[in-house]
C-alpha cells in the first residue's frame, strides 16, 4: 500500500514556514513540526490530523530527541530566520541556520535512512555557490555582501549553513542529498507563476521579488516530486517571481 510521505519542518511557524505547513498538508504529507515554546501555528493547522507538533527549543534537543525527530523522515525543510529585531539579528544564537542544519544532517546520518533523507534549506540570494559557480557580482555588490557578512550575523549563517550542505555533505552522501532555495525579496501574495535559474539573476541593488507562498511551493515540490528533486538535488537554486525574471530559463 502506498505510505504516505513524512517530512519534518522546523521554522514552520515563520512567515514562510507556515505556508509550508499548510501546502504539506494539502498533499496529504504527514507533518512534523518542531516549534518553539509558545509559538504559533494557525488554529486550524494545530489540531490537524497529519500534523504532530513538537513544542521544543530546537538547539536544546538532544542528538537522541535529534534521531527520533527525523527517524522515519523522508524529508526535513528549514524555514528558519533570525527574527528580525534588534535582539534575532544581533543577539544569540548567531549560528543558528548553521547549527540547525549541521545537528540535523548529524541526526540523519546517525539513524541510517535505507534510502537518503532530502534536507531543503530555505536561504538566500546573497548565499553563493562553491567553486565561485555563480556569475561574479560587480564590485560594490561584493563590498556590500562582505560588510553583511562581516557584521550582520545572519548573512554569515546562511552562507555557514550552505557551505556545509556543498562541502561537508557534497553530492554523494549515503543518508543525506540537499538542496538550498536562493529567494530574493520575501513578499506576501498566493502562489503564482515562478522561475527558477541555477546561479544569480538580479544584482543587490535592483533585487528580483519572491512569493513566500512560491517559495513554499517549490519546497514542498522538492520534498514531494522525485521529478523536481532529480533536477534541483545537490543544487542552489534562485527562486524569483516569473514576471520579474529576466529571462524564461525556468527550471
Ligand atoms: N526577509 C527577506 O526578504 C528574505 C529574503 C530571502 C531569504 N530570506 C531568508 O528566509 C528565511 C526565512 O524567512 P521568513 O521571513 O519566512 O522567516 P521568519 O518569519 O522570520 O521565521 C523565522 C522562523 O525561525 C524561527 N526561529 C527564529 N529564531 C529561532 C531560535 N532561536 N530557535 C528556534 N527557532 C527560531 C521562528 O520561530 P518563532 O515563530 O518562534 O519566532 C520562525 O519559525 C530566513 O533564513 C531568511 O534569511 C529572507
């Protein structure tokens, strides 16, 4: 009998993450959300039957709670951020993406998935490819992206997060394969129509704009779609909406 898909989320109560939850659930994925004390989910998300929620501050988990979170996984989706006030930005835990990400992959690889557990990581156009892959941005776009990474910590952990993903667990892994989503401005809106390019698009100073609700989309198309994961695994994919990209090289 077919057994339906089963995917962890954490950041499902973000802006994003909520989406994502609502989509998963709309195809019929069995939910695992873990969120934080106190946070919430939308009542009718709450109570859903397909929906378990953990309540738990994530980076506290032990690697045993870790393992049992993902055992059974097909997939796991990060929508985390660091809230944006002074104290997400500025304060602790700066490493958050990254040591998400890197206790998570460590949890799969524990429990020995007989098939790899796919790890979609919502990032940003400001993360660049390994290798220097991506088109060399201009000058004072580089000056910029070096003085976010230098003071604002969140810049720094997204790329962490990526690069740990590119080279840590690379594209052969035996129980993890990734894929990190690159959106450009975060806006609200319902899903529409949406292109996907493998490197960079737009410059810093004339950015593209994403649909959160297409961003959640292509991700729960990433978890659910052996088709989209087949093209997008090991891969950083930008997300933009259609009408802004300046070219149709939809993936
Ligand atoms: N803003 C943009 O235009 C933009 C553009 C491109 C990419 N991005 C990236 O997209 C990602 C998600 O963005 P978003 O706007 O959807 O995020 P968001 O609404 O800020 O949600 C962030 C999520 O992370 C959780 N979180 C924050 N700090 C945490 C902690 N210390 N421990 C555990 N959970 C924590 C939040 O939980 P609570 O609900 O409990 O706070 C929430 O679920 C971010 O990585 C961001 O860098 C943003």
């Amino acid at each position: 009998m077919h057994r339906p898909q089963t995917v962890l989320l954490v950041g499902g109560t973000g802006r994003t993450g909520r989406q994502v939850v609502r989509q998963l659930l709309e195809r019929g994925v069995l939910v695992r959300a873990i969120v934080r004390p106190g946070a919430a989910l939308a009542p009718d998300l709450a109570r859903h039957a397909r929906l378990t929620l953990t309540e738990a501050s994530l980076l506290a988990l032990t690697e045993e709670q870790l393992q049992r979170q993902v055992f059974g996984c097909d997939a796991v989706i990060s929508c985390l951020g660091h809230t944006l006030d002074l104290q997400g930005v500025f304060g602790p835990p700066h490493d958050l993406v990254t040591r998400a990400t890197t206790r998570l992959c460590r949890a799969i690889i524990a429990v020995k998935p007989a098939t790899p557990v796919r790890f979609i990581l919502m990032s940003s156009v400001s993360v660049h490819r390994a290798g220097g892959a991506d088109a060399r941005r201009k000058l004072p776009e580089r000056v910029l992206l070096g003085l976010l990474r230098a003071v604002v910590p969140p810049a720094r952990d997204n790329q962490r997060a990526a690069d740990f993903l590119q080279h840590s667990i690379g594209p052969y892994h035996a129980f993890v394969e990734w894929c990190v989503v690159r959106p450009d401005t975060l806006l609200p809106g319902a899903v529409s129509a949406y292109s996907l390019h493998e490197g960079i698009v737009s410059s810093l100073f004339e950015p593209d704009s994403t649909n959160m609700a297409n961003v959640a989309h292509f991700m729960c198309e990433l978890a659910t779609d052996s088709t989209a994961w087949a093209e997008w695994k090991s891969r950083l994919p930008v997300i933009v909406n259609a009408a802004e990209a300046p070219t149709a090289t939809a993936g």
